[in-house]
C-alpha cells in the first residue's frame, strides 16, 4: 500500500485535503516490521507516532510479575501513539507487531511543525483523539457493568466490523481472557456455551458467527443486579 492511501485511510486524517495530505506524506515515511519486533517500550521517550497501512499492531502493558495486558489490537487504518508525542513526551505502553506489518511513522518534531502552520490537520487530530478515548471510556464500562458472555460479543462483533459473519482471532486465548478481564478458564467456557447456544462455532482461532442479532443482544446486555 502506498504512503497516500495508508494516510488517507486513517481516521485521523478524515477529510484532509489534497495539499494536506502531500504535506502529510512529505513527513512521513513508511517502514515494515516482523512479527514480535517491539517498536518501543513504557516509558521510552516519544519520537513520533504511528498509522498500520498493513498487519495488526499490539498494545499491551506489564505487570509487575511480568503478567502481560493488551490494552487494544490496532488493525490498518488505525493509529497509535499521537497522544504520545503531547505532554510529557513518553510512551504509555509497549507496542509490538502480531504479524509482518508496514507502517507509517510521523517523526515528532517534523509532525508538530506541520500542525503549527496547518491547524485543519489539527483538528482533524483531535476528533480522531476524542473518538480513541471513547473507545476506553466503553472499555472501562465493559469491565464494570458486562460479564465475560457480554464482553465476547462486544469484541467479536468490533473485530468483524461490518463483515460480521467469520472473524479470525488476532491473539492467543489466553491473551484474550486478559484483554477481557478473565481468566482462560473462564473465557472458554463462555465459548463452549455461545456454540452450544448456536450462537458462534468455533475452530481454533477462526469464528464463524452463526446468529449476529442474538450476538448484538448478548453484546448490549449487563450484569445482572
């Protein structure tokens, strides 16, 4: 993919014009990534930030007993790391490909001169931010108020997007359970119970979705009392 269609594609740069989106592209550069090759570390300091033209890109913290938790799976057209490169300039995470990915890198320095002297992308940048911290605000919700059952369908239907009849799932199980505040036990009885309910069916990592309108239902429901 090209550098003008991967930046295109991103939602932070919904709308730019033709003369924004050469500038863009004049300060970027695309670079490609194996598979487990950590792009940078918690706390490292912020050079720039990232759009995926290709592959899925993890983001995860450790704990202190080394116990990793993926905080989001950003798939093409997705961004991370812009609200990095504001305030104290760090990395709030590790980041690292699940597969051979290509991406598009915007230096630091290079980007926020550009936004001093275009304040369309600027705000072009904000909206995309404000649509990313929605997505945590309702992960945060997820983990309060849903159960495991609720929190499966919720990711299986964001994964499928709009194509939602076979998703394949982009990280172990048991990095799953984690991602979705349980355990692995726990997430695969939730799975056998969504087949035997001919909801989903199951085989290893590939999900065919049997029944999406049950599937919405169980996404939309909370705990109960």
């Amino acid at each position: 993919m090209d550098i003008n269609t991967s930046i295109r594609s991103c939602h932070l740069f919904a709308g730019v014009t033709d003369e924004d989106l050469k500038l863009l592209a004049g300060v970027s550069r695309l670079q490609d990534y194996s598979r487990g090759q950590v792009l940078f570390g918690q706390g490292d300091e912020a050079i720039g930030f990232y759009v995926v033209a290709a592959g899925k890109v993890k983001l995860y913290k450790l704990s202190p007993d080394g116990k990793e938790r993926i905080l989001h799976i950003v798939q093409p057209g997705g961004s991370f790391a812009e609200a990095a490169i504001f305030g104290d300039g760090r990395y709030p995470a590790f980041a690292e490909p699940l597969s051979k990915v290509q991406l598009v890198f915007f230096p630091k320095r290079e980007f926020l001169n550009l936004l001093h002297s275009h304040s369309q992308i600027a705000i072009n940048m904000i909206g995309g931010l404000s649509r990313f911290l929605r997505q945590f605000a309702t992960q945060i919700e997820d983990l309060t108020f849903k159960d495991v059952p609720s929190r499966l369908a919720r990711y299986l239907l964001d994964l499928g997007g709009d194509e939602c009849d076979k998703v394949e799932l982009p990280i172990a199980k048991s990095q799953l359970a984690s991602n979705l505040g349980t355990v692995s036990e726990t997430l695969s009885r939730t799975f056998r119970k969504l087949s035997d309910e001919a909801i989903i069916q199951v085989k290893g990592k590939q999900i065919e979705i049997l029944d999406v309108d049950r599937l919405i239902d169980l996404s939309e429901s909370f705990k109960e009392g």
